[in-house]
C-alpha cells in the first residue's frame, strides 16, 4: 500500500486507514481469532490471584523480560574508549539487534561491527571469521583499538578468543603490538551488566598489563558501571574540576552517546585517551559509581593495582554526602562551597516536593545498581516500595538491598522478586495495585494494562526524548529525579480531575 507522498504519514495515522483496517481485519479471519467477549474475559482471568498463582509457577519460559544481554553490556563499555571499534565474534542478527537497541534510546549511530558467523562457522569453528573480520575492520574503519566479544553462537562452539586472536595477528590481521582486548559474553549467562564487567575488566587488564610504576601518578579513576545517563559522566567531569583533583573516567561514553552535530561524521568520539586508560593503574584510588556491574572488575583492580577501591552511588542527599566526603578524604581538599549550596538547592525541590511522593506505594524494575539507587532515593523521600523486581538478581544484591529496606521505616512492605520477569510485573500491580511504577519504556504496556503511572528511570528508554542526557547522580541529579517522579503524579492527577463539572472538582492550577 503505497503512501501519498504528498502527505506522508506516521505509522499512527498511517495504519488508521481503510486498507490497513481491512488487512488487520482480514488477518484475523485467516487466522481463526478469538470473539473480542472471549478474549475479554481471559484478559479479566489474568488480573486475578489464581492466575497469578499459576504465573508464578512458570518456570521455563521467560515473558518480557527486564534484562539486556551480556554483548550489549560489552560493547556498551568499550565504546568510552578513544578510537575504539567494538567487535562481536558471532552472527550479525545479534549485533543488529544491540546497536538498534541502544541508538533507539541514545538517538545517535553506534559503530559496532560483527564477524558475521554463518551456517559453515557454526559447524568448523569461527577463526577464519575472527582473521577476516580483524583485517577488514582495521583497514576500513582505522581504529585505534578493537574491543572483542562473543554472542551465544560463538560461545556453543567454543571459540577461543586468546587463540583466534593470536592467530589472527600471526597472519597479519593487524599489527602485532595493536590492542585487542576481549571478554567472552555468553548471553545463556548473566545479562548486559555482567557483559559490561566482562569487557572493562578485559580492556583494563589488556590496557595496563606491564604499565605499573613505583609511584602513584595522584589522580582518581572513576568506573561509572552499566549507567546510561550521559549527564552522570558529564557530573562527575564538573565534581571534579570544582575540586580541583586530577582524574581518569573509565570510560567516558559521553560524547559518544551524546555527540554534537557538527556537519561532520566522527566514528570514534569515545572520551578516554588510551594513554591515561593505561596509566590508570598508578592511580591513588578508583571509585566505583555501581557496585554489581563491575562485580569482576573490581576484584580484579583490588588485587592487580595494589589501590584502594571504593563503591559510591551518590543517588540523593545521604548518597551524595558521603560521595562527596569521600572524595574530599581522597583528594584532600574540601568539598567545594558550590556544590554546599547545591545540597541547599536539593534539600529545598525535596520539601517542596514532599507532600506528594510521601506515602507513595510504588513498584519498581531494573538493573540492581539502579534499583537500589532509586529505592535509596524514594525510601529519603518516604515513598514505600512495595514491588521490587530485578530480573538479573542475586543473593548478594537482595541481602544488601534488603538491609536498605530494613533501615527505613517506610521500606518494610516490600517484597524483592529478584529473577522475575515484567509478566510477573502485571500479575503484581492488578492483585496488590501501586500508586506509581518506576522503570524504563517497556513499562509502558504495563502502564495501559494497568493502569499505573509510569516513572521512566533507566534503560532503554525509547518513547520519551532527552532523559538520558540530564544526570540522575549528586545533588543536581536529585533535581532531575523529583521533575520526574513529581510531575509524573501531577499528570496523572490531571488526567483524573479533567472531565467538566464531573471530575475537576479540584482541577487545580497551583500546586
Ligand atoms: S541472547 Fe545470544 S543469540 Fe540472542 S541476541 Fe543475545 S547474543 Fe544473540
């Protein structure tokens, strides 16, 4: 069905027209449906407990799930690195599928390229893929560093990345001394956080191998985690130059993810220099801004950089206090009478903001650093998390999150489903209803099923522009945090209040 090209219309309008309902109506036909009463009543069955029940009883299928997987993860964290081109040992589908994925949410290009394994590399191995894919990548797209990691077809045959890329520079691919870190990132396990620490910890330790000196060079290394928000990295930068320290981001993605339209292509706008990448073993400390995505990193630098490692996610006050003397401790200089005032600023948008989110019951999902972050956050605020979710958990993440909730008073009627799925989800807010749901855009079937306001918090976000270029870290991302949850709930009470001389009672201007 051809379009008008003199009105060319959005896939909204566009499949309103005559002949789009006709096909719609027609397919269903074909396919035998359902009556709208018969679907209608199974949809009802499903908001209820005995569903639920049997919901909760599903054990091998997975329905929408909360989690990424672990090349996404990978690629994500090589891609803050300067010059670096990201490569997956494996088919293109995949490698399609992540760098949609993430350009759908950043709205930039994301350069990432695949070795393209195929039917006869499935059965006989994947190394003539990897030595190809290595020469062209080098010769075409001139990167200062290649970043290689796996999808699942590459990790059921069993290819060796240590071999194949030996091999691959024993014939020349590229030059011998040429950076090619790697990680394996099998998506049967994990997700993309554990992918991410695969590949920071793959390029760290390839980056720093024989570059530890005797003296520290003072500067503070900054491991920012899974955290898709641009405009954390970007506050991290500004924290640092109040303080006046010296510091290295590993990595800096945000000029990446967030480039500026200047007329001119750049493929490699990744912000760490490998020189200061490399030198980022001889540093005083690295502060970790999230804790179980970079579970394997860590433990790597604690034991390999001989530095002292520090977990910090400054998400609210509290978080941020002890962020920000920290890194006073460690600097040893004060903590910038700008950012007292800031802290001022904060304080001052949470009063004002209080009297709505107080009493909140919310239910909220995601990954488990950021999870924990905005319970942090809601608990300061004293909203009460009712449904945690996290899809990726573990033990060690639900005793620490549940020591969170036990402090505060407001936290005790929660429930963690840690390994649940956003089916799961549905099951939870149509028999225990919320007054708000955090999470990123794929809440928002749950939003019209249920009918839950929807906070978006996190990754991807797909369906609302710009968030990910504001910070949600420090006292400034505080801010950012109350203009989203708060003006959530002030729509919401306007979409309740605005039916003339029958809901807008309190139709109200002035909150
Ligand atoms: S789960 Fe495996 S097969 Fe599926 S997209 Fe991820 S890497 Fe590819």
């Amino acid at each position: 069905m051809p379009q008008n090209p003199d009105k060319i219309q959005d896939h909204v309008e566009l499949f309103h027209q005559p002949e789009y309902k006709q096909l719609f109506q027609n397919k269903k036909e074909f396919e035998n449906g359902h009556s709208p009463e018969e679907i209608e009543r199974v949809a009802e069955w499903t908001k209820g407990w005995e569903y639920r029940e049997k919901n909760f009883a599903r054990e091998a299928l997975t329905i929408n799930p909360a989690k990424g997987c672990q090349p996404l993860g990978a690629i994500f964290a090589a891609v803050g690195f300067e010059g670096t081109l990201p490569f997956v040992q494996g088919s293109q589908g995949c490698v399609a599928y992540f760098r949609t994925h993430l350009t759908r949410h950043y709205k930039e290009p994301f350069s990432g390229v695949s070795s393209s394994m195929t039917e006869d590399a499935a059965v006989f191995g994947g190394m003539q893929n990897m030595i190809d894919g290595l020469a062209n990548s080098y010769q075409l797209y001139k990167p200062k560093m290649i970043a290689v990691c796996t999808t699942c077809m590459a990790e059921v045959i069993g290819d060796d990345l240590q071999a194949f890329i030996n091999n691959a520079k024993d014939a020349g691919s590229v030059p011998k001394n040429f950076p090619v870190p790697y990680a394996h990132t099998p998506s049967f396990v994990g997700s993309h956080i554990t992918g991410y620490d695969n590949m920071m910890k793959g390029i760290l330790s390839n980056l720093t191998a024989g570059q530890k000196k005797a003296t520290s060079n003072g500067k503070i290394n900054f491991i920012p985690g899974f955290d898709t928000y641009v405009g954390n990295n970007r506050e991290i930068k500004r924290i640092a130059g109040l303080f006046g320290f010296d510091y290295t981001i590993l990595a800096d993605n945000s000029d990446y993810l967030d480039s500026p339209n200047t007329g001119e292509f750049d493929m490699y706008p990744g912000g760490t220099k490998l020189e200061d990448a490399a030198d980022s073993i001889n540093a005083k400390a690295t502060v970790f801004l999230q804790a179980h995505s970079t579970v394997k990193t860590r433990e790597y630098i604690e034991k390999e950089w001989k530095q002292e490692v520090v977990v910090s996610r400054p998400w609210g006050i509290k978080a941020t206090d002890e962020f920000l003397m920290k890194l006073s401790e460690l600097s040893g200089k004060p903590i910038p009478e700008e950012l007292e005032i800031e802290r001022g600023r904060a304080v001052d948008a949470m009063t004002d903001s209080h009297a709505w989110i107080h009493g909140k019951r919310f239910a909220i999902y995601g990954e488990p650093d950021l999870v924990y972050s905005v319970v942090g956050f809601m608990l300061e605020m004293g909203a009460e998390p009712v449904h945690i979710l996290v899809h990726n958990s573990n033990d060690v993440f639900e005793k620490e999150l549940q020591a969170l909730l036990d402090s505060s008073p407001f936290g005790q009627g929660a429930t963690i489903w840690g390994g649940k799925d956003l089916w799961h989800m549905r099951s939870l807010l149509f028999t225990e209803p919320v007054d708000l749901l955090i999470g990123n855009s794929y809440g928002k079937y749950l939003w019209r099923d249920c009918k839950v306001p929807l906070v978006r918090i996190g990754y991807p976000i797909m369906d609302r522009h710009h968030l990910h270029r504001y910070s949600t870290i420090g006292y400034q991302g505080v801010i950012n945090l109350l203009n989203w949850i708060v003006n959530t709930i002030f729509e919401e009470i306007d979409r309740n209040t605005n039916i003339p001389s029958k809901t807008d009672i309190s139709y109200d201007l002035i909150r």
